[in-house]
C-alpha cells in the first residue's frame, strides 16, 4: 500500500500511510484547516505536509490525539502554530524523550538503522493549547469539537468531532484490522469511553489505524472492548483463571495478556456499574466554548 488520500466527507480527509498503517486527518474549513496528528518522525511530517498542501493553502492547527511517538513525532514540518491537546507541553517532551530513545534502541535491534537516526533526528514539538473536557474550534464556516476522552488507551486520550459530516476521529481508542494496544491503557475504563464518544452516532469514524469505517462498525469493536474488560474483571475476582480468559478473548490471547497484565498495575477492578440517576428536567450538559483562529502563542497549557 502507497501513501493516499480518502475523502470521508464533505473536505474532510484521511491519510492512509503505509507505515504502522496509520491514519492521520486533515479538515478544512472556510478559513483554516485542521491537521489531525503528523507522524512518526520528521521526514513522514514533512511528506504529510506537502501533501496538506496539495488540498489546500490555508492556515493550519495541529491536534494530537495521544501522546504516543507515532502520532506527534512529525510536527516540526508544521512549522509555528497552535498545537492542541490534552497533556500538557512539558508531559509531551518528557515521554517523548523516553519513546525516542526506547525506539531508536528498538530500530538499531532490529537493523534498522536510518529509522534510528530519523526518529533520533526529529525535533519534539510539543503542544502549547491544552483541552480540558471539550473545546469547539471555528475553522471558518465549520466548528469541530475536540473531546478530552478520559481513560482509555492512554491517559490524555482526545478525539476530533466534525458534526455537520457526521465524522469522529477516534485516534487510537479504535483500530481498524489490528488488536488494540492496551500497554499502558486503562482496560476498564477504555469501553465506557467508546461508547460515550459513539452516543451521538457518528456515521463515518476513522481509527487511529486502519480505514475508515462506520458506527457499526465501531459499536462492535466498543462491544469486544467491553467484553475484554469483562474478562479482565472476572480474572481479578476469582470467578475465571487466566487461561479461560486467553481462550475467550475477542482480541486474541496475546492482546489479553497484555489487559491482564495491565490490569494488575493498576487498581483493584472498579465495582459493577450503578445504573446514571435521571437527569431532572431541563437539565443540559455543559456548553462547548467555540474558539476562533487566535494567535498560536498564547500559552494555555496552565489553564
């Protein structure tokens, strides 16, 4: 597979890369654009930009989805400009420092040693707009909402809400012909997060790998999440043993040794659920606070 593009919605758009099977986004508006993740070192940053380009000339904003190297690692392409996401600057500098060395170890034992040097070689850019809950922004004749996703694959997990296209960008919390990855995930909290993120049923929603998919695609995959931490929880109960477990996983016996084992570092399984009290009437949840096009260097990563 080849680098391409695939137009999921009225300008909204995908890029499918070849390497780790990534999928980055880019959405336009009247105004500005909005650049969903760079890659995973300088110079695929470099190419993902000049192939934003390709579609359009406007200003742009960068959101990262994660922390996670592969999604953040080519911004320095990107030149200066408003970076979103829910950790903060020094979070994203201080494990990007600790993947770049883990990984540039990883390629030189595995004899790749230009991947070294080009994740060696990538300056870290880390973000200096911080999302606390949820945020709109006005990219001109468009508002797309960036959502603070709680625990789930990560700890800063966010996602990229383009209503008026009916498209969620899932970064990494869904995946599209891979197992999930739960090192360092929040097993029993990742599901409840999915399926609060499908409840205003997105008809298009583009994983973090793979191909764009739709809602029901994503409902079962929020479906397997659930079961996986289901599993996980009868383990830590007593009520199955390990093996049983293996056996049963919707995601393979490797994907739910890795749950187990992460749920053993955490803590304690949470109780069963309580089903929500009932809202009283003319109860709202909290307004979406819309930004327009602002100067990228205000620093609000300590509001």
């Amino acid at each position: 597979m080849s680098d391409r593009w695939i137009e999921v919605a009225d300008r909204v758009w995908v890029r499918r890369l070849k390497a780790l099977d990534q999928t980055l986004g880019l959405v336009i508006g009247d105004e500005s654009c909005l650049v969903i993740d760079t890659g995973i070192n300088a110079e695929a940053g470099f190419e993902f930009a000049t192939a934003v380009r390709e579609k359009t000339d406007l200003p742009w904003q960068v959101a990262y989805t994660h922390d996670h190297f592969d999604h953040w690692f080519g911004t320095s392409a990107f030149g200066e400009s408003a970076i979103w996401a829910v950790a903060d600057g020094a979070h994203y500098i201080g494990v990007g420092d600790e993947q770049r060395k883990a990984w540039a170890a990883e390629y030189r034992r595995r004899d790749r040693e230009e991947d070294a040097r080009r994740i060696g070689r990538s300056r870290l850019v880390p973000p200096n707009c911080r999302v606390n809950g949820a945020i709109g922004l006005d990219l001109g004749g468009r508002t797309v909402v960036l959502r603070q996703a709680g625990l789930a694959h990560s700890d800063n997990d966010m996602v990229i809400e383009v209503p008026d296209a009916g498209v969620l960008f899932a970064g990494d919390l869904l995946e599209n012909g891979a197992s999930p990855s739960y090192t360092g995930a929040f097993p029993y909290e990742w599901p409840q997060a999915v399926e609060y993120l499908l409840s205003w049923k997105p008809a298009i929603v583009v994983p973090g790998h793979g191909d764009p998919a739709d809602y029901w695609w994503a409902r079962a995959q929020a479906r397997d999440l659930a079961e996986t931490a289901r599993l996980c929880q009868e383990v830590a109960r007593g009520f199955l043993s390990e093996e049983e477990a293996l056996a049963h996983s919707p995601f393979g016996a490797d994907t739910m040794q890795t749950a187990l084992d992460r749920c053993k570092e955490l803590a304690p399984p949470p109780p069963e659920p309580q089903s929500p009290a009932p809202q009283s009437a003319g109860t709202l949840p909290p307004p979406v606070i819309v930004y327009d096009i602002f100067d990228y260097s205000v620093d609000l990563t300590q509001h």
